[in-house]
C-alpha cells in the first residue's frame, strides 16, 4: 500500500525565512502534484511533476522532484504572510493519468510577521 | 469556461440516513474522481469514473457508492450515515483520456457534510 509521508505536519515561519517541506513516498511513481488549502477551501494546483529530477517555480515557492529517493520538497523563500496555509503533496497511482492520487498528511504552514 | 460544481454546498444529515452529492464536471471532462476530507484520515480516494463505467476505487466500505451519468456529471451516495462520515467531500474532474498522458484536474469547491 502506497504511504505519502509529510514533514513537518506544522510549521510556524517568520516572515523573510526560508524553509522547506519534505514530502516522501514509498513506491515507484514519476508523477507528483503539491497543492494548497486554505481554511474551509478547496485544493488548489501549485505544481506538478511528471519526471525525475523535475523542478518548477512560481514566486516564493519551488518544487522539485527525485524519483530515486521517492522524495519531493516544496522550498518556500522569504516567506510572507499570504503563503500561510495548508500544503498537500499528492503522488499519482492512476493508470489513466492523475485519476487516483494518494495524499500526504499536509504541512500546515503559518507565517508569522 | 466553468469550473467544477458541486452540491449541495453544505448538508446536515442525522445517523441512519442516506444522502447524494453532485458533481458536473468541465465541459468535456470524461472522468470523474471523489475524494473524502477528515480531520483524522485527511484526504483519501473514494473512487472514480469515467465513461460511466467505475475505474478505480479506494478502500472505502460498500455504504459508499457512485455513479456517472452520459453528461459526465457524477452522483456519489452514502448509505446508513454514520458519525465518522462528517467530512469535506471533494470531487475532481480531467479529459483523462489517454493511458499515462498527463491531464490537468480541476477540483470543485467541495460539499461540507455533517452527520448528527
């Protein structure tokens, strides 16, 4: 059985830090997807990853992918306040394509000003 | 172009009812798929369809059923409602089309169920 594991499941940043979430799988899948949640909201896409070693960016956060060590991490840079919420990582076990995702436990993210 | 739909928003039900949710999909979204939020078990599949035909399910007990109309649009149902079923059900729509091509899916807003 396919287990998704994420760390830290809280963290609690300064405004300005850096830090990063680890998100660990524990079979073989070259496709991995993060999304956000804030309260009482839906998922939203921030990136998906389709090959080893894949890595993509949009503003503060960049994401990137080593199917080798099954180990995906979202790095947050020079954290602000509107980057406070949940975080899922997501691995596909979907034949079809991205059907059937499997998702971490979720970091939930708090920046503090 | 419209987003995915799903209602009701929110539902209160008591222990021992029934209750179906609805999900329409984007227009020209083939397949659909439903997943369960809980503060405990966070975030699992339930199951997914596509063509009206199921093509994937998770671990979830027979209480929980779906169905996919010719439109797409899909239907889930919950049987003899228990309190461990409160949770935030989400659905998620893409073309899914091709086996191991990458679609983008799109999740809807979610419907909010509370079970008394």
């Amino acid at each position: 059985e396919l287990k998704v594991e994420q760390n830290p499941l809280f963290l609690s940043m300064q405004e300005g830090k850096n830090y990063t979430i680890y998100c660990n799988y524990s079979t073989t899948s070259d496709r991995l997807y993060w999304y956000r949640q804030d309260p009482g909201k839906s998922l939203e896409s921030l990136f998906v990853l389709l090959s080893n070693g894949a890595v993509k960016q949009e503003g503060r956060l960049m994401a990137s992918l080593d199917t080798k060590a099954r180990l995906s991490t979202l790095h947050i840079t020079a954290a602000v306040h509107d980057l406070s919420a949940t975080y899922f990582c997501a691995v596909d076990m979907g034949n079809f394509g991205n059907e059937k995702l499997t998702f971490g436990t979720g970091t939930r993210l708090t920046i503090i000003p | 172009k419209a987003g995915v739909t799903q209602t009701p928003r929110y539902l209160i039900k008591t222990r021992g009812q029934q209750v179906t949710l609805s999900c329409s999909p984007i227009s020209g979204h083939r397949s659909v798929s439903w997943y369960q939020q809980t503060p405990g078990q966070g975030l699992q599949f339930l199951f997914e369809y596509f063509s009206e035909t199921q093509r994937n399910k998770g671990n979830f007990p027979g209480r929980f059923s779906g169905r996919q109309f010719s439109n797409s649009r899909s239907e889930m149902n919950v049987s003899t409602l228990e309190l461990g079923d409160s949770a935030l059900y989400l659905c998620a729509s893409s073309f899914a089309g091709l086996a191991g091509v990458y679609n983008e899916q799109f999740f809807g807003p979610g419907t909010r169920l509370t079970v008394l």
